[in-house]
C-alpha cells in the first residue's frame, strides 16, 4: 500500500508553547505512531527571517526546536526530523511556484495582512512570500497532510491553489494538501484575547515551564468575580485547558460554574497542575537531550540526508516540466 506522506514544521523563533504543542505537536506524534503516514517534520528556520530576528538566536533556535521534537516523542526511527535550510530544494521550487500566484492574491491574506501590522517597518518580500515557501515545503515532498493550528489554514488553502495551478498549466501530480487537526486547534491567549502566540507578552506557557510559572500564569487569567451565567472569555480559556489536560473533570467544574459555587482559584490550579503533569515527562526528556550532543547532530544530518533525496526528485521532476532541462 502506498502510504500517505505528511509534512509539518515549526518557526524556529523560540521555546515552544502551549499552542504549538496542542496544535500542532500532539498531530504530528499521532500520525507519526499511524503506519499508514510516512512524516516529515521541520524546523522552519528559513520562514524565520520573514520577521524580525538575530542571528545568534537564530542559530541556537533552529536546533533548539529539533530538541523540543524529540523531548515530545517525536522518533528519527519512524519520522524524518530536519532543519529547512539544509534542503535548499523547498527554497528553489518556491522561486517556481512564485510564477503561478499573483502578488494581489498575496496581499489580500490575512496572516499577511495582520504581520504588516505587527511589523509596519518589515513589510518584505520574504514575508510576501511566506505562504508560497510553506507551500514548497509541503509540496516537494508531495505531502498530503499537514497537522497544524488552525490559523494555518489560509496558507495550506494556498498551497492547494499551487498545486491545482502547477498540475494545470505543467502536468505535474501534486496532492491537494489538507490539515490534520487536533482537539487543541485553537488554544486561545491568557490574556483573554484572541489566540496564545510567542510574540504576546502574556500570552503564553512554555513547555519548559515549571509549575511555579505555570500557576503564576494560569493565575493571571481574567475571570469574574462570579460564576454563573454566561461565560466570560478568560473563564471559557480555563475550560478550554482543563479539556486538554484533564477531561474527566469538565462536567463537575461545569456544574458548580452553573450553580455559581465555583471558586476560579479552585480551577486555576487544578488547571495549572494538569498542565504541568502532562509536560512532566517532555521536560525529564529535554534535561536528558541537552547532554546528549552528538545524538543531536546524529540527527539533525540524517535527517536533512532523507528529507534532500526526496526534495531533490521533485525538483528535477519540476525543471523538466516547466522547460528548465533539455
Ligand atoms: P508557527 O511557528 O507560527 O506555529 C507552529 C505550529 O503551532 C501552531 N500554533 C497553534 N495552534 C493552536 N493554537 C495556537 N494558539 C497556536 N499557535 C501556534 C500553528 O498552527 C503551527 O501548526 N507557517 C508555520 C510554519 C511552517 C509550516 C510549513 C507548517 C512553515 N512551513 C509547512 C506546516 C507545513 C507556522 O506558522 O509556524
């Protein structure tokens, strides 16, 4: 049986948090352990430069979040695990896929739209193209599937447009990527607003945080000073977390929230318990990584050996058929 091929990666711009985890995370372990997917995970250190960034914390990020991959379960046994830039392909097919996408189709995304915003000064070409790379990365591997955020989804709407496009107007036989979501699609900010990301202060929790920080944190959480009635955005936050990491007491808080005897610090650090039981064993296998170097680098350079030999066959498949070889 041909087995369906799964593509995912992450910024290389930090610790992952909570929402990278639920996200994204927790689908790529699940169709990893499948034996009908064949997966490859990156770290997108090339989408990196599309904000703002250093090179020292680049460097040390783009193997940092290899890390965080393995200390979540992720296995170089049973997935390609790799960094972007080591496969120079995803950077060339997307110069090629750059001549079927229109620039106006580009500037009406929201993601772009809403990083112009963040950034006002660092509107580049690079991050123009942000989508059209995601979609190289996806498509030189023909990838399939593609466990990520919800918020990814006006680029993988893109990458199918690619592919339709190149299919049409080349011949070629890419797959119309879709997105393999997880119960934690959307884990929203503790701040009460809009979705947890690494570049809102406030926001977020890492998956390196003690539970110390993570009670500080869950703490901070907006709530009201009663329960009952309809709820409000911080409180529906705590049950949105409580859903991950400890399902089987939703129903009881849920009833003393309706009853207006819940007392939110009660929930509070039930949550934040439960948040960090389950990045107990992520945490124990981080420490023992940070000392194993050159099991790391064993990694890192098999991986971007497997992900190349795939990249490369596409590629050339792609040269051929839109008249760059003879
Ligand atoms: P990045 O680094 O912004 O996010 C990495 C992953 O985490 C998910 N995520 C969330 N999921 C749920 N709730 C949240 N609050 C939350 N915040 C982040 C994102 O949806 C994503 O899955 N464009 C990608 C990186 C990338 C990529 C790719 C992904 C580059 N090329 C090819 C898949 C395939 C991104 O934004 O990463």
């Amino acid at each position: 049986m041909v087995k369906h091929r799964v593509l995912s990666g992450i910024r290389a711009t930090g610790r992952l948090h909570l929402g990278n985890y639920f996200g994204a995370v927790k689908g790529m372990l699940a169709l990893q352990n499948d034996p009908d997917y064949e997966t490859l995970y990156m770290v997108a250190d090339v989408h990196t430069l599309t904000t703002p960034y250093t090179i020292e914390e680049l460097r040390k990020n783009r193997r940092e979040v290899i890390l965080d991959y393995l200390a979540a379960g992720l296995d170089p046994k049973k997935s390609i695990l790799f960094q972007q830039a080591e496969v120079n392909e995803h950077i060339e097919l997307a110069f090629y896929f750059s001549s079927v996408v229109t620039i106006a189709k580009m500037q009406h995304l929201p993601t772009f739209k809403d990083k112009v915003k963040q950034y006002p000064e660092h509107a580049t070409m690079a991050l123009l193209n942000y989508p059209i790379l995601m979609a190289a990365d996806i498509l030189v591997y023909k990838a399939s599937l593609v466990p990520v955020g919800i918020d990814q989804e006006p680029h993988l709407e893109v990458a199918r447009e690619i592919a339709r496009r190149m299919n049409q107007d080349y011949g070629t036989d890419f797959p119309e990527p879709k997105r393999f979501a997880t119960k934690g699609e959307y884990i929203p900010s503790l701040t009460g607003e809009g979705k947890m990301s690494k570049s809102v202060e406030g926001s977020y929790i890492n998956l390196t945080d003690d539970l110390e920080t993570i009670r500080k944190k869950i703490r901070s959480v907006p709530t009201a000073t009663t329960a009952g009635g309809e709820m409000p955005v911080g409180v529906k936050t705590l049950f949105a977390f409580l859903n991950l990491v400890d399902p089987g007491l939703v129903e009881k808080f849920q009833k003393t929230y309706d009853a207006g005897t819940l007392k939110f610090v009660e929930l509070k650090d039930h949550v934040a318990e439960a948040i960090s039981k389950e990045l107990q064993p992520f945490q124990q296998k981080r420490k023992e990584l940070e000392e194993d170097t050159a099991y790391v680098d064993r990694v890192i350079a098999e991986g971007a050996e497997k992900a190349r030999a795939i990249a490369q066959k596409t590629v050339k498949e792609v040269r051929e058929k839109m008249g760059l070889l003879s």
